[in-house]
C-alpha cells in the first residue's frame, strides 16, 4: 500500500505535464480548424510534381 | 478523351457564354471554363498539383471577379502599412486574420492550405471553413503582404483587407480560454473521479485512516486548480450580476460550488463528515462544456453576420497629379480628389466637381428612384453612383462621415440577431429568488428534523434546481439551426423568425430579379417572311455586334451572340435604339418607332418592349426579351401551394411580363406597377385580413415592404438595404432555399419543444427528491450536467442531418469524375 505515496504524487506531476500540453495546443490554435484537417488524410496525394517542375511553371509567364 | 459537353463551367459551374471556347486537361479529361479568370485559377490548381480539389470538393468554386487584376493591384499599395501585417509573434513572424470570400468546404480550406505553406515566408495556414477567416503566420522580412493576396487572388478567392479581424482576434482568444477551462476541468475530473471511487470503495470495504486522509488531500490539491481556474467565470459572473443587481443563472452555481468545496474543506480539517470535491469539480466540467459549445456556436453566427455588414466600399480611386491610385477607403482624407465609377458606391462623404450622374441613395433615405446629382452637390458615403462615372471631392471621411444612417442599419441588424438568453429576462430573477428559498427553507427544516443531513440536502436542492438545461434550451437549438442553414445557403439574422415562418400562410414575392433573375434573355426571334435573305443566326449576330457598344441593361441580352460581327460607326440615341454598319449595311436597332419611324403603325408594332432591327430596306427581326425565372421558382411554388400556403406577386413591372410569369408558375394572384408604399400596403391588407405573411424580394424597393411583413426572405444578389431588413438571407442562386427554410424551421421547433419539455420536466421531478434528502449531492451534479449535455446533443442533431444532405450534393460531381 505504500506504493500509492509514491504513484500518487507521480500521477500527479503527470498530470501537471498533460495539463501544460493540452494548455499549449489550444494556445498554439490546434483546435481552431476540426472541419478541415481530417480532410487532408484524404486530399494529400503521395505524388507531387517534384519541386523543379513546379519552380518552372512558376517561372513561364 | 471525353469533353464536358454540359455547358458549364467546370471550375465555377455557371452557364459558358456561346463564344468562349476555352478548355484545359484536368484528371486525363478536357475541361470547359467559361472565362480566363476561372482558366487561371483551374490551370494554377493543375501545376500545383492539388487537382483533389475538384475530386473532393462538396461545392462547386465562385466565379473569378473581373476586376481581380485591379485589386491584387490595389493591395500592392498597402504593402508597407504595418498596421495591417497581423500581430508580432515573438519569433518575428506575423498572425494575418484575412477574412476570405468564396471558401465554401473543406476541400477549398484544404487548397488554401496546401498552396499557401508552400509559397515563401508563409510558415502556418489555417482556415475556418464555416466563417471564411484565413489565418497566415508569415514573416514580412521573407515575402510581402500583395503576395498573399495574390496567391489568394490565385486560387480565386478573394481577400478582405484585414480591418475586422480585431474583434475576431479578441473572439479567438475567448473561444481559447473557454477550452482551457474545460481541458483542466475535464482533466481535473478524471483524476478526481479516481480517487472519489477509491473513498466510495474504502467506505464499503474499509480503509486505513492514513490512506483515506491521503486520497482526500489528493482530491483536494486536484479539485483547488479546477475551481479557481475554471470555474471563475462563475463567480466573476455571479459578482457582476450581483453588483448589478440582476442576478442571473451564475449565482446559483457559483453558490452550490463554493459552499461545497468550503464545507469540504471544512470536514476534511475536522476529519470527520463527507467531501464533495468530486461533484464539484463534475459540476464545473460539465457546465463548462455546456458553455463552450454554446460559445462557439454563438461565435460562428457573429463571423456570418459580420461578413454581410461590410456596406461601405473597401477601396477608393484617388486622384493625383500622375493619375490615380487605388487606395483603401479609410485613408481618403479631406480634399481628396475620388473618381468613382458608374455602379460603385461613393468612399466618403463629398462633393461632386465634375460630371452629373443619378444616385441611388436608397440606402439612407429608403427611396428606390435614383436622385440627380450636379457639379457642386454633395454625396454621402455609400450611397451608389449609377449612370456617369464621376468625380468627387471629400468633405468628411472615415468616421466623421455620414455614416449614421448605416450604424443605425448595421446596430438594428445586430440587435435582431438570436440573443443568447434562452429564459425571458422576468423569469431570470424570479427563478433564482424561488431556488434560494427552497435552498434555505430546505436547510432549516432538516436543521430542526436531522442536523447532520441539512447541509448535503440544501447543496442538492441548488444543484439541482440549476436551470441550465432550460437556459440552454433554446439557445442551443437557434445555434445549431444558424449553422445547418448556413449549410444549405441561408442566413438567418433573427431567431423568431424561425418560428414565426410554421406559422407563414401567405407568401407574397417580388417578380424581377427575385421569381426571376432580373436579367433579360432572348425568348424567340421573329424573322420578317417577306426577306428571305436573313436568317436567324445572321440576325442575332449582326444584333449582338451593335448592342456591345451598348450600356442599357437590355443589350445584355445579346451578349451571348457576340464575337461573330464587327460593328462601325455606331450612335447611341437614349432612350430608342443604335445604328451602325455592320458588314456594309447601316443597321437601326431598338424600340419599334426609332427602327421603322412612321412605318411603325403599318407593321402593327406595338411598344410591347420586343427590340426590332432594320437594314436600309426595312425591318427584318423582332427579338422578344423574357426575364428568365431564376432555378428552383416552379419548385419552390409549387411546394408551397402544395402544402396550402396562398401565393401572390406584388410587382413594380409593366402588366404583360407580370401576367406572363404568373401564368408560367401557375399563381392566380398577381398585381403589377406597384411602387414600394403600394407594396407596402398590399401587405398591410393581407394582414389586417388574419394573415401572416412571408415576403420574398430583392429590391431596395421591396426593404419597406420586408420589413413590414411577419417573416421576410431575400435572394442572392439582392440590395443590401433589402438584406439589412430581411429575416432570412438566400446565399446561393436557386430559390431552392425558401423550402429548405421551411423544412430546417419545422425541424428546429420541434428541437426547441423537446428540449423544453425536457428540461422542464427534469427540474420539476428531481426537485422533491433534492428536498427530501434523497439525493446526494453528486447525484444531483451529474444529472444536471447530462440534462444538459443531453439539450446541447439534442439540438446538434440539426446540424448533423446537414452533412447527411451535402453529402448527397456532393454526389453529381463524384459521378461525372468517374465517367
């Protein structure tokens, strides 16, 4: 049972330590878009031109 | 390779004008667009490689405005006006909150995305998708302010210079801290919940003393952070409204959770008697979460309407030595020299020193019919300019203007909005005095019957006679129903309005511009038989050729012929006609009597507003113009008669075409040449007759009789005084809408009536059982904050049928991909 004096206290700073994660996602705005992100799982395409090609089409007009 | 042949736009989806030929690969298939600023976007989104966006988006894209060159111009000139960068971050880099025309789903916030985190100095983009707000962190030393606009402009969305986003930035930071409180609430609890099961289980099973004392502390240490931090919003709350002396529904909460956790903290020390950390710390969690989801629905609602009370021109043409300059218009300063041209409203207040032009100034005074202003008369903000491009003089800019007029529009628009308190204000006290009263009359006679029992029934009785759940009850709905409108194409400005349109039995519409689309298109061309020469084709081209050198609103109904000819010599006679030499011939086109002179009487002409054109050797066509009726008219008619609603057309047009649409659409009652005040009082006698009455317009002529009416409904397009006064707001082109409206309201009422039902019945049946002392103190705190939870579900259930819809929208465009 003394195990608990020490687990407890542990539980706690973990706790302290997810608060300030949870605290910094939400100030850093990670949960200002849900709508969008779940999309991009979707959208995002593994083939993109490569860099190159693009800088050129760029360049044309 | 197959080509769409449906004759729409791929990328926007409108009609292709018969001459545009322009077509590009996207996907391995050929793709028709109806104009080069709809290419230049299709062909950007190509290279970049986000063409997912064509396969995924759930709305088709917005037409690519014409002047966009001159605006992506007009945003270089505020390239180094700091004060519009954003806020400094303190790695140097910027938050720009650019609030964006055209986002319309989650495929468009992911193209903005994907193309903006690739373009230089751009190190974060995030898109609200319900509210069109873009936020940019971006580092000015690295790219420029035009170039985000331009990359905006790109993709074919058009941004806002960032003025409005203050209040959006001081929202944000609400919403933030409202979801940090329920994120150390929600933590708080979980943990707190550990250890209450471990007394509950100590009680039963037995416990050392040691270990109870140690859990209890633990309980302690967890709950202190949730109750000062996030449950101070109840008690600031309770305190204002106490200083105030309107107490509101904080009190009690605010009671229930101090007297709790002090009583507990009391026993604790005394080590004797229960805690009740736990339920105060559920009780806050809940609550929070209740409040937060009410908050960001609320929120959402605001950022709508904020979009819509953009009534004064965001830009400016100044005059200098060299020329002019674009310019945003909160930098004119007296003595400007402004040019404005014909169609766009005047910047500031001024006078005009060259040119006479009519104005509309609806806006200030409600008066449909343009005024003519002369060198040397004054003009108000606002107010449009509409037949001369002109120039002005400021006399009173930015907020000196007279802009009073459009505060108290925008001020009365806002104050109709749904208000966020769900109880009649009158209850509000009532309701907290009888809770106190219980409270104490519960505590004193369990203080006379069994003292120790007196304290756990009283917190009962204020915990659970929280009305949050009824206070929640309609706000939640209004809330969700905004959202699900807005989905379907609809703002709605006016929570009673959702409830005043189940009670619509009458439905009175404007004609042009609202039953139809307010622009004219050929009906049929009568060729003359006694010229076998022409034919149909060569007419309609020889017609169009003439009318592009024309302004008049009737020449854009030959638009669709243009190209094939080339007019020469063209004069313009107000009010009659064109001539000019096409192909060698001099041509007359217009109104019966300039084409055919005194001839007009013999050919049976009538001034019927058919156009006749006549080479030299007499009259060869009559094109008969119809305002088209605007997509989804004969089913939005046809519903509403089929579920009994009387139909009439109030309409400022000549008898003929009035009488032509009704029959069209099958509505028995109609009245023509009605100006506003007549309007008005064709609404008026309806309503003394018992009925209540939906109004559907657009003109700025119909804004009176819109707001006269019990329930009113504008279309896309229409005035923004009209919109300023309607209850509904149709965002998209079909009339589609106003039977959605119905629907979405029908559904929202019987939302509202559950919940209600709901709440009320659970407050009234655990209140005795609070009273008796049979309910413990944390039963009462998790049945409150699931009754309410269970009201907040409830009305989400609106929103979500929404998805369930625009899925099913979605489903054409999937199709036509795979074909």
């Amino acid at each position: 049972m003394n195990m608990l004096y020490v687990l407890i206290p542990l539980a706690l700073v973990l706790l302290a330590v997810a608060a300030w994660a949870l605290l910094w996602a939400i100030r850093s705005g990670q949960f200002d878009d849900l709508d969008s992100q779940g999309w991009s799982v979707v959208l995002d395409d593994d083939q993109k031109p490569p860099a190159e090609q693009l800088e050129a089409e760029e360049e044309k007009p | 390779m197959t080509e769409t042949t449906d004759g729409t736009c791929f990328h926007c989806g409108e009609t292709i004008p018969g001459d545009t030929e322009l077509v590009l690969e996207i996907g391995g298939q050929m793709r028709a667009v109806c104009c080069s600023g709809c290419l230049a976007v299709a062909r950007l989104i190509h290279h970049s490689g986000l063409e997912n966006y064509y396969r995924f988006r759930q709305r088709l894209g917005s037409r690519i405005r014409p002047d966009v060159a001159a605006r992506q111009e007009a945003w270089k000139t505020v390239d180094d006006r700091m004060s519009l960068w954003g806020t400094l971050r303190a790695d140097g880099d910027r938050d720009l909150l650019l609030q964006t025309e055209g986002i319309r789903c989650a495929a468009c916030a992911w193209l903005i995305r994907s193309h903006l985190e690739r373009s230089r100095g751009v190190r974060a983009v995030q898109v609200d998708t319900a509210t069109g707000f873009t936020r940019i962190t971006w580092n000015p030393a690295q790219t420029r302010l035009s170039e985000i606009a331009a990359a905006l402009f790109g993709l074919g969305y058009t941004p806002h210079l960032p003025i409005a986003s203050e209040e959006e930035e001081g929202r944000r930071t609400v919403r933030h801290d409202s979801l940090k409180r329920v994120g150390v609430a929600g933590l708080g609890m979980m943990q707190g919940m550990m250890y209450a099961v471990g007394l509950y289980a100590g009680d039963a099973l037995g416990i050392s003393s040691a270990a109870k004392g140690f859990l209890t502390w633990v309980s302690l240490i967890v709950a202190l952070p949730v109750l000062l931090y996030s449950g101070r919003p109840f008690f600031t709350g309770a305190w204002n409204g106490l200083r105030n002396s309107r107490p509101g529904m904080d009190l009690p909460v605010a009671l229930a959770v101090a007297l709790a956790f002090s009583a507990s903290c009391v026993n604790f020390f005394r080590s004797q008697g229960e805690v009740w950390f736990d339920s105060v710390v559920m009780f806050i969690f809940f609550l929070s979460l209740g409040r937060h989801f009410e908050l960001v629905l609320r929120h959402r609602n605001l950022q709508a309407g904020s979009a819509l009370a953009r009534l004064m021109p965001e830009w400016a043409q100044r005059l200098s030595h060299s020329g002019s300059e674009t310019v945003p218009a909160a930098d004119l300063a007296l003595g400007d020299r402004v040019r404005v041209a014909i169609g766009e409203p005047f910047p500031a207040d001024g006078a005009l020193i060259s040119g006479t032009t009519e104005v509309n100034e609806a806006l200030l005074t409600g008066e449909s019919q343009p005024r003519l202003r002369r060198q040397g008369d004054s003009v108000v903000a606002g107010t449009v300019n509409l037949s001369q491009p002109v120039e002005m003089e400021v006399t009173a800019a930015g907020n000196e203007a007279t802009v009073s007029a459009l505060g108290r529009l925008l001020l009365t628009a806002q104050a109709r909005r749904p208000d966020a308190q769900g109880m009649p204000s009158w209850l509000v006290p009532v309701f907290i005095i009888a809770v106190l009263v219980a409270a104490s009359g519960t505590w004193w006679y369990w203080h006379l019957a069994q003292p120790e029992r007196a304290f756990p029934a009283m917190l009962a009785v204020l915990v659970a006679s929280c009305p949050c759940a009824l206070s929640l009850a309609l706000p939640a709905v209004y809330s969700a129903t905004c959202q699900r409108l807005m989905k379907a194409g609809i703002l709605l400005t006016r929570a009673d309005a959702l409830h005043d349109l189940l009670r619509v039995d009458t439905v009175v519409f404007d004609k042009t511009g609202t039953l139809t689309r307010g622009y004219p298109e050929i009906q049929r061309v009568r060729l003359n038989t006694d010229r076998p020469e022409v034919d149909q084709e060569a007419v309609l081209r020889i017609a169009a050729s003439l009318e592009a050198h024309s302004a008049h609103p009737l020449a854009r109904a030959f638009s669709a012929g243009m190209g094939g000819a080339h007019a020469r010599d063209v004069v313009v006679v107000p009010g009659s006609g064109l001539t000019g030499n096409v192909g060698g011939k001099i041509w007359r086109i217009g109104n019966p009597r300039f084409v055919l002179g005194d001839d007009a009487a013999g050919q049976g002409a009538v001034e019927n507003g058919a156009i006749w054109l006549a080479d030299e050797k007499g009259w060869c066509a009559v094109f008969e113009l119809t305002d088209a009726l605007r997509q989804g008219s004969r089913n939005a008619v046809r519903q509403l008669s089929s579920t009994g609603r009387d139909i009439h057309i109030c309409s400022g047009d000549a008898e003929q075409p009035v009488a032509a649409i009704a029959g069209l659409l099958g509505i028995g009652s109609w009245q023509s040449r009605l100006g506003a005040d007549e309007k008005l009082q064709v609404i008026r006698a309806l309503q003394q007759e018992g009925c209540t009455v939906l109004m559907i317009g657009d003109g700025v002529n119909d804004g009176p009789v819109l707001a006269a009416a019990d329930v009113s409904m504008t279309v896309k397009g229409a005035a923004e005084l009209a919109n300023s006064t309607a209850d509904f707001i149709l965002t998209t082109d079909s009339l589609a809408g106003v039977t959605q409206a119905f629907a979405i309201a029908r559904q929202a009422t019987r939302l509202v009536r559950q919940n209600l039902v709901w709440a009320l019945v659970y407050n009234a049946g655990v209140m005795p059982l609070a009273m008796s002392g049979t309910l413990k103190p944390w039963m009462a705190a998790l049945g409150m904050s699931l009754s309410s939870l269970l009201v907040v579900l409830n009305a989400a259930r609106i929103s979500r049928r929404a998805d369930e819809s625009s899925r099913h929208c979605a489903l054409p465009g999937a199709q036509t991909q795979h074909s």
